[in-house]
C-alpha cells in the first residue's frame, strides 16, 4: 500500500529522515537540527552532518544550483538532497555528482567522510503520486526515439525546426521533447536560438530508461545451427529483406569486447525474415533474435560493410544497454569508443 504523499516540506523532510535513521546500524543515531541539518552520531561519539536541500520533485535542471559542498568548507558537513520522488535520471546525475540524496518513496544513497558511512537503498522506479494532471516527463514512443537519434547523431547547432524536419515529427512533439531535455540538462540551447549542444552520451543512457531492443518490440526467438557466422553470410546474401543488424554483431566492428553469443536483428516481418534466413524457431536456446515494432528510425543512418546493413552506432549502443548479460558492459566499451572517434560516426 503507498503511504500518503508528503505535499510539504516539513512533511518530505520527516519522511526522509526516518527512511535514513531506520538503515542506520542500530549503534548510529540522527538529530534534525535547524530544520535544514541531519547530525549523523557514529558509535564513539564522531559526528557527521548533512545539510539538506530539500525539493519536492526536481529535475536535474533544478539540482544544477545545488552546492557540491557546505558553502562553509567544513569536512564534517556534506550536502543531501531529499526529496518527494527523484526519477532514475535524476538519481544518476546526483550519481554522477557524487550528491547524497533520499526520496520518500525509499530511493538512497547517502555517502559521508566523517564518520564514514555508506548507505544505498531501492524505493520506486516511477512517481507513486503522478496524478493524471500533472506533466510526464519520458522519452516513450516512436517520436521521441526519432527525436532523439537525430539528436545523437546529428552535429549542432540544430534549430527546432530542422529537429523536425530531420527527424520526421511534428513541430509541437519537438517542442515538448526539447523542453524535457533541457529539464534534465541534456542539451542546451540558445535563447529563442538552435540547440548548440548535446550530452549524448548521457541522453542515450537517458532513452534507455524508455526504450529497449526486447521490452519495446516484439520478439521472435530463432537457432542459426551453423552459428552467428552464417548468420552473416545469409544476410549478405539475402535479397529484399529490410533489416538491420544491431547488438554485439553490431558493436564488434569498433569495441570489440568477446565473441558474439547472440545476434540481434531488426525486421520488418518476423515469419517472412525467419524463411529468407532460415532460422528454426525455438523456445530456448535461441542464438538469434529478430525484433519487429513501430520504431522505423532503427534503420535510419544504418552502414552496409561487406554487404551486411549495420544499425547505427547509436541505435546499437542503447541496444546493448537493455540487453541481456554481459550487453550493458558491451555498451560501455562501444560509448568509450563513440567518445573517442566522434567525428567518424556523426554526420
């Protein structure tokens, strides 16, 4: 059952501290000093405190005024910021700043020097009190996909406009998405000018939180007897097939991190792709999957190398970011190189 929603501040400030003192280890002890201050007391008497900033639900646009440290100097104070909810975004930016926080639906990680602590904990994944009224904030949906493809892989300076014009959606669709991604401090942009800039990186890892290869498609699992290696030698070969190669197959040709277990293709019809393949449809012990859906930008800015059509970098990065097993470290390793040789993949 959700517990009510704590629509003042006082309300959020008592429900984050009595999350917080009920991990402590029972020796531990907190104090609420000044309406602002949570003194954390270790066993031995060494005293930490946390100056709290507290929010109700903020967007990393928000949490950018946030001090990341007592504006004191002090090394026993350290910032937490506390609040109604914090979306998984949100949360990985105060990750990324190394910001303490806690939400009160159970979402913490709290980090201090003095006394050392560590705390961590899981509460909701999506806002419990999002009435029907108020804004959602996602990247969910075909639009937003393309939207945000041509974002990573177009090179600023980009104006609305041509957002829409290259992504192929509506001009309103781009204003509402833009609006949300300079929220989470994932693009920036002049006043009243083009987008000059984009995190893309952070607003793939972003996307994925939406979007993935299996939860956002639908799914056909196959068994290629001969391996994954002809699996490539028949699409090279194939004729009139759409189709676009994504995943570790995908990934190999710049990061290659370990031999390809599972290949990953996007169709446009599953039985039809599966006969032209020759793929024999199984329960488990698939090595293929073909994925169908809405999402036609998958094909878009794909490359052909050595007749094979590869989905971009991209594309196959988020891919691997929801995937199975060891796909998230895959992911990593082709960012890196995304990073490192920018200039060869956007256009």
């Amino acid at each position: 059952m959700t517990e009510h929603e704590p629509t003042r501040r006082a309300e959020v400030l008592r429900r984050v501290v009595e999350l917080l003192r009920v991990r402590l280890p029972p020796e531990w002890s907190t104090r609420l000093r000044d309406d602002a201050v949570l003194e954390v007391a270790a066993p031995g008497g060494a005293t930490g405190y946390l100056a709290i900033e507290a929010k109700r639900t903020p967007t990393t646009r928000d949490l950018a005024s946030v001090p990341m440290k007592s504006e004191t100097g002090d090394p026993t104070i350290q910032i937490l910021v506390a609040a109604r909810y914090l979306a998984p975004s949100t949360r990985a930016w105060l990750d990324g700043q190394g910001l303490s926080y806690v939400d009160a639906t159970g979402n913490l990680r709290v980090r201090m020097n003095a006394p050392a602590l560590y705390i961590s904990d899981r509460g909701a994944d999506r806002d419990p009190w999002r009435g029907p009224g108020r804004p959602r904030g996602s990247l969910q949906g075909p639009p937003a996909a393309r939207i945000v493809r041509s974002l990573v892989d177009l090179v600023p300076p980009l104006t609305v406009p041509e957002l829409a014009r290259r992504s192929g959606t509506s001009l309103g669709t781009v204003y509402r998405v833009v609006e949300f991604l300079e929220q989470e401090v994932l693009i920036e942009r002049t006043p009243r000018g083009p987008i000059a800039d984009v995190a893309w990186r952070p607003l793939l890892e972003r996307w994925s939180f939406d979007y993935g290869f299996q939860h956002s498609n639908t799914i056909g699992r196959f068994l290629e007897p001969r391996g994954l290696e002809a699996l490539t030698e028949r699409l090279a070969a194939v004729e009139g097939l759409r189709y676009a190669v994504t995943g570790t197959l995908a990934a190999h040709r710049f990061a290659p991190y370990a031999p390809a277990r599972l290949g990953m293709v996007y169709v446009d019809d599953l039985e039809r792709a599966a006969e032209l393949l020759n793929l024999r449809p199984v329960d488990t012990g698939a090595n293929v999957l073909l994925a169908t859906g809405e999402y036609g930008m998958v094909f878009e800015r794909c490359d052909n190398v050595d007749g094979v059509t590869y989905a971009a970098p991209s594309q196959t990065a988020v891919d691997l970011l929801t995937g199975p097993g060891r796909s998230p470290a895959e992911a990593r390793e082709l960012l890196d190189w995304m990073e490192a040789n920018e200039s060869s993949w956007r256009r």
